[in-house]
C-alpha cells in the first residue's frame, strides 16, 4: 500500500491510506472506502453509495473533470493521474476542482508524483499525495514550502507578491 | 528600470538554495541522471556536446551595468572568458561544471539574475523590443508588460509541465524588433481610436520543423485584461496540445489542427469562466511596476550636436557606424547604439569577459545605466547623448565591438551548431564566418543594404532560417554536412515563411552560393528596394537558375 501524505491546516501527516485502488478488472473489495475509475464509477457508483460506501473516482490526466461535476458533492476523494513527472494537465484539473467546480472533498495525486512539484500540487489544490519517490510528510512539507513567496493567484490562499507588497 | 525588492530577492535566495540541494542529492549518487535531468533544465543547466551549458535569463532582454559586469566575472571565472548571446535576449556559458552551478546561481542572484524557466516546458523569458523605453515608435513601454508577465509566469503552479516550452514576445512598436509573429504568443500594444491601450493578440507562431506565421485570435485584448486572457490560451494548451509526440506538442500544432477561429471561440468560453479580478493584476501593481519605468532621468537637450555632426564629417569611420549603427531615440538630443557582436571571424553573438566589462562601463557612463539584448545577438546603449557618440563610439573600436553592419549581410544571427549543441547535424559557426568574410568590404554591404541571413545547425531552427531573407539550415547527408538554403522569409512585422532555393549544398558552396544570390539580386533591383522586397517581387525563378546554373 502506498503511503499517504495529507495535507490538512496546513501541516503534512503521514496517514494509513483507507482508500483502496480498484482496477477496472478486479471484483470490488468489500473496504469501506474505495477510488474507482470514471467508467467504473459510472457503473456502480449508485450502488456503492447506497450502501454507504466512501468513493473516490481517479481521473487520468485526459479526462475532463467537468464530466464530474454533478457527481462532486457525493465523492469523498477526487484522484488525479500524473502518468509521467511531465504530464501537467492534472495541475489544471485540480485548480478547476477547487476554483471552478467548488469541490471541497479530497483531492490527490497519484501515479508519478515526486516531491519537487509538491509547491506547484498545493498550489492548485491538492490535499493528499501518494509520493512515488518515497518522500515522507516531512519532507514532503519542506519542498512544499520551500518557496518564502508566490507570483500569483492560485487554488491556495497563499497571498500573491502584489498583496504582500500592498 | 525595475529594481528588484526584497521580495524578488528572496525568491531568487530561496531557489538558488533549492538547486544546491538537488546537485548535492544528484552529486552524492541519491539522484540518478535520469532523475536529476528534469530539475536541473529548470534551471537552465543542459548537458552538451563538451560539458553543461548554463542559460541564464535575462529578463526581457535589458541589464544594468552590475549585471553586466557579474556576467563577465562568471565568464572568467568558470567559463573559457566569453559568453554567448541568444536568439531569445539570453546569455550562455558553455563550459560549465556541474559542481559550480550553485555557486554560480548564487552569485548571479546578488545582481538579482538567475537562470529559473531559461529551458522546461514552461513559460521562458519574454523577449521584448530592445529599444523599449526609448524609441519614439511605441505607444507604451513593452517592458512593463514584460515584467508583469515575469512574475505572473515565474513557478506559475499550473503552467510549468505544459505540453512544451512557451515563448512569448512583446512588442508596442509598429516596426517589429522581437519577432512577434513566430512566437507561441506574440503581442503587439496598440491604442485604438479613444487611445485605449490594448494587445493584438498573436498565438501559434513559430519555428522549428512546422514553421507559422501565427494567426491573430484578438485584434484589441483590452490591455488591463491581459493575465487572465494569457490564462486562457495557457489553460486550453495545457489541456488540449498534444503530448504523445515531442515534435507535434508546440501550441501552434494545436491551433492548427484546430483552426485559428475554434482555437480562438475556446480561449473565448474558458476566458469567460474565468474571475478577472483574481487573475487580472490589480491596477496599484501596475502601477509600481510602471512606475520603475518611467523614472529615466533624461536631460533635456538640443535636436542636434554640433560634435555629433563635426565627428561624421571627419571620420569616415564613425559615419558609417552612426548610419548603421545608431537609431533615432524618442528624446531629443540622445540616441539608441547598437553593439555588434558580428565582427567578421567572431561567432556571432559571443561577447569576452572583457567586451562586457566594456560595454558595462559604457552603459553605465553614456546610457543611464541601462543595456539590452537584442534577438539578433547584438547588444544595445538605449539611452546615448549625440554629443557622446564619438567617444562611445571610439571605446567600442578599442574592444573590437564597432562593426558597422546592423541588419547588414555580416549581421548573421546563428545558433551554436555542432561546435557545440548535442542536438546540431552541423555546424552554424564557420558557416557565418565564411558569409561573412564575403561582405567584409563595408561599401559592399551597404550596398548590399539591409539583408538578414540566419543560420541553424538543424531543424529545430534556434538559427531562425525560416525567417531570414537568405537563411542556411544545416543538414546531414550520409555523415556529411549539407546547407539548405531558403529565401524570402522575416520575422519582423511582414512575417513570411522562406521557401526552399533547391537541393542542398556542401559546406564549401554556402558562401559563394549567398554571393551569388546578392548579385542577382543586385543585377534585378529597383530603386532602393531591399533583398526581401526584390525576392517578393522578382520570386524564386530567377534566384533559382543563379545559384543552380553556377553549381552545375
């Protein structure tokens, strides 16, 4: 099982992950909490709820975060996919989550999620992080503040240059 | 010109501080090549051919004297003594070692320069007109704009994994010093009738394999709009421009595919959505930012110099460097200079340790302590007095730096080539050097007139082939280089595509085979039409049989 960094109040904790990944080929685990993919969750989201499950839907980084948006207020967790450290659309998915579609659950990083991009991830939103880099919270937290200031506006409420010099 | 503050500084404290601890980690074996190869492209250290090439931003093009001077100690210092000067307004080391790098971002962050999105697909450095501030052509000063987009861009969280790299360039200007038209973006400051302030938005430009002339999606962006205009292009790219293929991911494969009209309706629809008064910059940092600007301490002065006007009429030298050289500035009795760093046998664009010293000392004694960069690897004195143009002048000869020849046939613009890139199938050095030997005699090329050649070492086009009235692109045939030459292209206002002249030819025929297309050109010419004009006039026919008839 993957580690879980968590962001919240802004401090970072290493947690158990109660979420558990199911596969599109797997049988649902009998867990409590469980992150599907889009299609899956579109088959058997309903019935998952209703059985008082936690879902989470993972979205991979081509697919539009709009197509969730009816669906948002029921998910615990929104997964967005970094297949490689370059791929930089799930940095857009996760600031039109927060910003745009108002969603005030969980949003977190998994596939290819090193450290040195932990700024830019809560800066648009993230709140959780499976490291692929076996970072802790620890560091995972000084590279994510690394930076004593910021050049703008993002999903965070960190104030931008203009405002600290205002 | 705008001063860093404390918060600029200690951004650049902070990163510089970040890059030390990833060579460390890369140093002591925790951090594989592999993985050490993304973070340090963000901070503009390549590995090449011989060793890492270290690309330092210079922000819209413009430096002060302290600046200057850092660049040389660092060129001594951990470098062979010079520097080299890009296509982009930047300046390159190319013998770099890996354990000096974080010294060397240190030390450049004392004069607040870095070397932060000078590679990475992330949003580079904004090249800007290099007369900003200074001609009497432009309708606002593009380097406020310049720097707002800095800071917008600087470790922008959502915009520094895009698809691919992102260059803007900032023109306000009508007579395009920046290239505008083949940039990712291009925006020209124009006022409208009211005398609003607002962008033509350029977008999908460019270069390399598929080279554009970008199409305008906005004809008048209002000018107070402009960071959440550039968040929509950047969003829509970010989310829609290809990544399954490095060759086909620039934005200008997007708009294409899309056409300029769809491109431009969803930049429109996810600009609507968007909140301007969180993303637009509040009009008080405008205004600081404006403010740095618009304190030059310029005197005021007479229209004419009598020293000026008695030097040209004694000095056959400084007249012509004053006819090619020197620009006309917006205030009267001061003028723009133009450094070339195209002396004949120099690599275009390189510039010594101690040439900069000069050129330092000389911005900060005749040119209100400011010095830019221009896109065609020169250097400029925005701010010079005409009664200072002798002896600025006389101090350029002195350093070697008072080549009579902008925008002449010996004012080449090329990328390193395989002297030095790992990604050149030839070299783009020599090639120059040989051209330019052609047009040494400074008659003929005034003659000649106003002829841009550009050269590239491959097709990923740093050398601007594709825009250049004669550009040279070199090729590798069965392990030989070749040169291919084009004709007709620009990247100034009258943008245009060169086409091809024909079958490539070995690196011995380049130069003559230019010399042979300037005297056809010279032999159809009329009046003072310039290469460009005759070319789109005349066609490729005529150039055609010239280059080809003599070959066989």
């Amino acid at each position: 099982m993957p580690t879980l960094i968590k962001l919240t109040g802004g401090a970072f904790a290493d947690l158990d992950n109660e979420f558990v990944h199911v596969a599109d080929e797997d049988d649902a685990p009998n867990v409590d909490a469980v992150i599907l993919s889009f299609t899956r969750f579109q088959a058997e989201g309903e019935a998952l709820l209703a059985a008082g499950r936690k879902v989470g839907v993972r979205l991979e980084s081509d697919q539009a975060v709009e197509d969730l948006a009816y669906d948002l207020p029921r998910l615990s967790v929104v997964a967005l996919a970094f297949p490689k450290f370059r791929d930089g659309r799930a940095f857009t998915s996760a600031r039109l989550l927060r910003e745009r579609l108002g969603f005030t659950g969980e949003v977190r990083a998994v596939g290819d999620v090193f450290r040195e991009q932990a700024g830019f991830m809560v800066r648009c939103g993230f709140d959780a992080f499976e490291p692929s880099d076996g970072s802790t919270a620890q560091e995972w937290g000084t590279a994510a503040g690394r930076f004593r200031h910021v050049y703008q506006r993002a999903a965070d409420d960190r104030a931008p240059a203009f405002e600290e010099r205002a | 010109m705008y001063l860093y503050d404390a918060l600029d500084k200690e951004f650049l404290a902070d990163r510089s501080a970040e890059f030390r601890g990833q060579v460390a980690r890369r140093l002591a074996g925790e951090l594989s090549e592999d993985q050490f190869k993304p973070l340090r492209l963000m901070n503009g250290l390549y590995l090449q051919l011989h060793a890492y090439m270290l690309r330092v931003a210079i922000p819209y093009g413009s430096l002060n004297a302290v600046q200057a001077r850092r660049l040389a100690e660092i060129a001594r210092r951990y470098d062979k003594g010079y520097g080299h000067f890009t296509t982009r307004q930047n300046i390159q080391f190319n013998w770099i070692k890996l354990a000096d790098a974080p010294d060397i971002l240190d030390q450049l962050a004392e004069v607040d320069l870095h070397a932060i999105q000078t590679s990475g697909n992330c949003i580079r450095n904004v090249t800007a007109d290099p007369y900003a501030g200074a001609t009497a052509e432009e309708v606002d000063d593009p380097r406020v704009w310049s720097e707002v987009i800095r800071q917008w861009s600087t470790l922008h969280p959502e915009f520094s994994f895009l698809p691919r790299k992102f260059k803007i360039a900032i023109t306000a200007a009508p007579k395009d010093r920046t290239a505008a038209r083949v940039h990712d973006i291009g925006l020209v400051a124009r006022r409208d009738r009211d005398g609003t302030l607002g962008f033509e938005v350029i977008v999908g430009g460019g270069q390399g394999r598929t080279p554009y002339v970008g199409p305008t999606i906005k004809e008048h962006l209002p000018a107070g709009r402009l960071l959440s205009y550039l968040e929509a292009v950047l969003r829509v790219y970010n989310r829609h421009g290809r990544r399954d293929n490095i060759y086909k991911a620039r934005i200008k494969i997007l708009v294409a595919a899309l056409g300029a009209e769809e491109f431009g309706r969803q930049v429109e629809e996810e600009w609507a959505k968007i909140d301007g008064a969180r993303a637009d910059l509040p009009d008080t940092e405008l205004a600081r930012i404006r403010g740095a600007f618009a304190t030059t301490p310029f005197e005021t002065l007479p229209a004419t110099s009598a020293i000026f006007e008695a030097n040209k009429a004694a000095d056959p030298a400084f007249a012509r460097f004053a006819r090619n050289n020197v620009k006309p500035h917006k205030k009267s009795g001061y003028a723009v200079v133009v450094v070339s760093l195209k002396a004949v046998g120099q690599t275009p664009g390189d510039a010594t340790a101690d040439q900069l010293e000069v050129v330092a000392d000389l911005a900060e004694r005749y040119s209100l302590n400011d010095l830019r960069v221009t896109h065609a690897q020169n250097l400029v004195l925005p701010h010079v007095k005409l009664d200072d143009l002798p002896v600025v002048h006389a101090a350029l000869q002195k350093a070697g730096l008072a080549t009579a020849n902008i925008d002449l046939a010996s004012d080449i613009i090329a990328c390193p080539g395989l002297d030095y890139c790992a990604l050149a199938n030839a070299r783009a050095i020599p090639v120059a050097q040989h051209i330019a030997a052609k047009f040494a005699d400074a008659d003929y090329a005034e003659k000649v007139g106003e002829l841009k050649i550009k050269i590239s070492g491959c097709i990923n086009a740093c050398g601007h082939h594709h825009v250049a009235h004669i550009g040279v692109l070199g090729v590798d045939k069965k392990g030989e280089e070749f040169y291919q030459l084009s004709l007709g292209g620009s990247g100034a206002e009258d943008a245009s595509i060169a086409q091809i002249l024909g079958p490539a030819l070995p690196a011995d025929k380049v130069a003559e085979a230019v010399d042979t297309l300037v005297d056809k050109y010279l032999s159809v010419r009329e009046g003072e039409e310039r290469f460009l004009d005759t070319f789109r006039r005349v066609g490729m026919a005529p150039f055609k049989e010239a280059v080809y008839a003599d070959a066989h």
